[in-house]
C-alpha cells in the first residue's frame, strides 16, 4: 500500500499560487464552491464500513488499522468532478455524529459548519501520485486514469465532544477553472451566522 506524508505547512508541498488559496481557506468549502457555479452537486459515491488508512487511525486515536464508518463524495460544479471528499469516523464514536449515516447526497460541511459543538483543528496538506488508495478510488468512481500528477490534498481533524472525525479533501484539476471572488464579510452574510470554524 502506498503512503504519504502530511505537512503541517502549505509551503512544505510546493503549491501554485492558483490553488494556493483553495487549500488554506479555512471557510466552509461547500460554500466556497456554490459561489462559483450555478449548479452544485454532490455524489454520494460509497459509504460504509471500511478500514482506514494507517495514518488515518493515528488521526482518530484509534491504535491500529481498524474498521470504521467511511464515507467518499465528488463535489460537482455546473457537472465538473473538483473535489473529492472523505469523512473517516471510529464506529465506537459514531453516534456522535448521527447525522453522518443519513446524509445520502447532502453536504457534511454544511453540517458541521452549523453546529455549535464542532471545532475544527488545523490543516494538513499533501501530494498525492497515482499509486496512493484515495488517487486508486478516485479512479474507480470516475471511470478516469488521465489526471496530472500530483493531485493536492488536504485534511482536519473535527471535533464533537470528545469524538473526532477526520475529513480529507482532494482537490481535482478541474478545480483551477473556478473564479471566486466572496470576501469573508460576504461569506458570513449569505449565510446568516457568525462561528465559522
């Protein structure tokens, strides 16, 4: 099985400047992405018990490689695949989040951008080749082997209590042909509540 390292810095992964802020927002990405299209979409591409990956366990303090309740999305813009989302949650923490088992095609980020007990922790950020198991998923769902490598990633820990959900984000080339242009201040009035995590 490939593996990569996460870096705590953006700068460690050698990003253009393109995608630079794609990856360092720390606004709701769902939002971000409704703001540049006029049809956002979300594809519900598998959602089970799984078992994660060796430093996704280390993420949600589990000991070792064990079976958790994992879940993969593409983020669609006007039909464009941009981003693919991951949510790795520890079944004895599940209920935590019970919202998770019910949301079929809905956003998560909008979920926890909107409860009051969600924290979120700082970034990660990575390089992913064509050899690593997300890249391999991101293959089988699209039906797709022709991106350019690297694809770029990140990833955080949220947490609920005392129950940590990890949520990745990779960020697709189609990504780069995106326009955003919503000031913070515009952010927080479209959606009408000030705690952004």
């Amino acid at each position: 099985m490939a593996h990569t390292q996460w870096r705590d810095h953006i700068n460690s992964v050698q990003i253009s400047d393109q995608l630079h802020s794609w990856l360092t927002d720390r606004l709701s990405l769902t939002y971000k992405l409704m703001s540049c299209c006029q049809k956002f979409q979300i594809r519900n591409l598998r959602q089970q018990r799984a078992l994660c990956l060796t430093d996704e366990c280390q993420k949600i303090n589990l000991p070792r490689r064990l079976k958790t309740q994992k879940r993969d999305v593409i983020l669609y813009c006007d039909g464009r695949p941009v981003v693919l989302g991951r949510t790795v949650v520890a079944l004895n923490v599940a209920s935590t989040w019970p919202f998770l088992s019910t949301l079929g095609e809905n956003s998560l980020g909008i979920r926890l951008f909107r409860d009051p007990l969600v924290k979120r922790g700082q970034f990660q950020f990575t390089r992913l080749y064509h050899n690593h198991p997300i890249s391999k998923c991101i293959h089988a769902m699209l039906g797709s082997d022709t991106f350019r490598y690297p694809l770029w990633a990140r990833r955080s820990v949220f947490q609920r209590k005392t129950s940590l959900m990890l949520v990745t984000e990779v960020f697709l080339p189609e990504i780069k042909q995106l326009q955003y242009s919503l000031s913070y201040r515009e952010f927080k009035k479209s959606l009408n509540f000030s705690k952004v995590i």
